[in-house]
C-alpha cells in the first residue's frame, strides 16, 4: 500500500503534511498539533485564553474546525 506523501487540506485550517511534525494534524502555518488545542478544549480551557497561549497563531474559526472535524470522526 502506498503511503500519501503530499500535503493535505482537512479543512480550511487543518493540514496534514509528512514532512512537518511526522504528518500529525496542525493548523495551516504553524507547527500547533491539533490534539494539543483539542486537549486544551477538552479541559474547559476558554478559546480566548487558548488563542493567547499559542501568542494568536491560530484562531476561533480554526479551533471551531478542529472541534467539528473531531466530532465527525465519532459520527
């Protein structure tokens, strides 16, 4: 089977690439795992307070996507 070495748009923040971070889920223009912002969600953690700590890298609309994507996977 062969493996997909290209970059992916899982959506309009959220890329998967095999050369950046092994090829686990970030947002689009940083190295942010997502499971790291979704474990933050997870926790009770205010979106506001989230943005601040990645110092604004990424934004609502994006930890929004990754709540919903998320979400599908369970569906």
């Amino acid at each position: 089977m062969k493996r997909n070495l290209k970059p992916q748009m899982l959506g309009r923040y959220i890329v998967t690439d095999p050369k950046i971070c092994h090829g686990k889920p970030i947002f689009r223009g940083t190295r942010i795992f997502v499971s790291d912002v979704l474990e933050m969600v997870a926790a009770g953690m205010a979106w506001e307070t989230i943005i601040e700590q990645w110092h604004n890298s990424i934004t609502k609309e994006a930890i929004a996507e990754a709540v919903k994507l998320s979400s599908e996977a369970f569906w």
